[in-house]
C-alpha cells in the first residue's frame, strides 16, 4: 500500500488535471503551491525529530561524497545529457531543475527498506542533504540553466524562498517533535506528505494542461530518454562510490537509493517561481519521478537478499 499510494495518487492526479483542472486552478491562484510545500516540510520536520545520529570520520566521508553527487554531479549531468539529446529549453530546464534538487523526502528511505538496507543511514542522508541543497541549489541551478540557454533566475529571491518554505517549515516541525517528546508516531504521516505532492501536480499539471497535449511523441521519446539515462547514470555512480567506500551492504544500499533519486515536490516549487512557460518542463519532472520509483522498486525487490 505505501509503495504505491504516490505513484497511483500522482496519476490520478494528472487524470484530473485533464477532465477538472479548474480546481487545480484555483490553488495556485490562491498562494496553495507555498503553502503545500510548506506543509510537507512541515511534516517532515515532524517526522524525523527524534534521536540524532552519531558523527565520526567514516560517516563524515559518506556524507561528503553524497553531497556532491546529489547536489554537484547531478545537476552536470542533467545539463550533460540535455545537450546530447538537443532538448528544447523547457525540457532542458525540467531534467536540469529535477536534476539538481535534493533526495527524495520519503520513498528513498522507503525503497531502502524495502530492500533491506540501513534505513537509519537513509534518513540520515535525506535529511542532511537536503538542508545543504537548500543554499547550494540556488546558486548551482542559476549556472546549470545558463548554460543551457537564456533563462534567468533570482538566486537571493528562490534562496530566501527555500528558507522561508523549506528550512522554517522543517525547523518547526522538529522543534514540535522534541517538545512533544514523542519516540514514535504514526506511519499515516507519511500518506500527509505524500498528498501534498499530490495535490502540487494536480496544481501544477492545471495550470499547464495544453504542455501535455503540444509535445510530439519525439519530444516524449527524448524525455525519456533523458530521464532514463540521468537516473541510471546516477545509480551506478553511486554502486561504484559505496564500493570504493568499502561500505557494507546495508550502507551501500541507503547511498545507492537516497542519493540516486530527486525530490519533486521541491523541482516543482522552483518551477512556480520561475517567470516564464514551465508547462513542458513539469512533464519532465514526472516522468522522472514515475521512472525512478519503477526502476528502484524492481531494484530494492531484487537486492533483498544481498
């Protein structure tokens, strides 16, 4: 059930954007999109705030390398594999953009579990990247997408947006966890967080409904492709770094899964701000989402017993 909750949720999403968009609509005329985002870190603040995690030198190097690939490698090869494919500009912005965002908030550790991996050691990862990629983000987006063509974006303007959306929201949610003191909560949080991204496509996808019909089946051909290649890239990247690491299997995995796949709520919240057509640029960011959730399900499956 929870594998499939965001993956079935975020196609009915599109269906509805298609037959009903004026609700979509009307969230994001009415300053919705923030305050999702808002909520999903919210919750998530919530959600991991319980005991920390104990730093030494080994852990320290994990991270480092991590970091990088998520947040430094990966938005290259987006930028990368945008060229060789000769992407249109808003399809080159979407793999760029999905591309050079944080770790999924949930299904990495999910997709960890799944297979058995350090589960503990994914949280860790997901948490600590993405508050870094909150101040890297900005500025690596703004030379990514240079380089691809004539965009401009206001990195003090998205940067404060991530702190006031993302960091603030997160903050608070852990502050409420240590106050409560609470050791457990329920697992039904997770299905909160993952409406909100729900509900930010079925927003999104309204308001960018004739994106999906005035791409030609070569332009879904290359997103694809685009996608396919970025993501696969990433993973074996990753395989290859947790080798070289001399990590244990479990640890490997939670690298593997964690630092390979991308968040789309927050690719999403960056497209909302951007002042140009984002319509083509939102398909791209789905397709990478729906094509990483399939790959490292059937992955994790096939990894359990490694």
């Amino acid at each position: 059930m929870k594998q499939f909750f965001l993956p079935v949720g975020l196609l009915m999403a599109v269906i509805s954007a298609l037959l009903l968009p004026a609700g979509g609509q009307f969230i994001a005329d009415h300053y919705g999109l923030k305050i999702i985002v808002a909520t999903i870190f919210l919750v998530s603040g919530y959600q991991t705030g319980g005991k920390g995690f104990a730093l030494d030198r080994s852990l320290l190097r994990l991270l480092a390398v991590a970091a990088v690939i998520s947040l430094f490698l990966a938005p290259l090869l987006g930028l990368f594999v945008s060229k060789i494919l000769n992407l249109s500009l808003p399809l080159a912005m979407g793999l760029i953009i999905i591309s050079t965002v944080p770790p999924t908030i949930s299904s990495g550790v999910v997709i960890t579990e799944v297979s058995r991996g350090n589960t503990t050691l994914a949280l860790f990862l997901t948490i600590t990247i993405n508050l870094l990629g909150i101040f890297s983000m900005p500025f690596v987006l703004d030379f990514c997408l240079h380089a691809a063509g004539p965009i401009d974006i206001d990195q003090t303007a998205l940067l404060l947006k991530m702190l006031l959306f993302v960091l603030l929201p997160f903050v608070i949610g852990k502050a409420i966890r240590s106050i409560s003191k609470k050791q457990n909560i329920s697992p039904l949080w997770s299905y909160l967080n993952s409406s909100g991204v729900i509900l930010i496509v079925y927003s999104s996808a309204s308001s960018s409904i004739a994106a999906f019909t005035m791409l030609s089946v070569m332009d879904y051909i290359r997103i694809l492709a685009g996608v396919a290649i970025v993501h696969t890239l990433l993973l074996a990247i990753n395989y290859q770094a947790g080798k070289t690491l001399k990590l244990s299997s479990a640890d490997n995995k939670a690298m593997l899964f964690v630092t390979s796949q991308k968040t789309m709520a927050l690719a999403l919240a960056v497209l909302a701000n951007i002042r140009i057509d984002t319509g083509s640029a939102i398909v791209v960011c789905l397709s990478f989402h729906f094509f990483q959730l399939f790959v490292d399900s059937f992955l994790a499956a096939k990894l359990q017993h490694t």
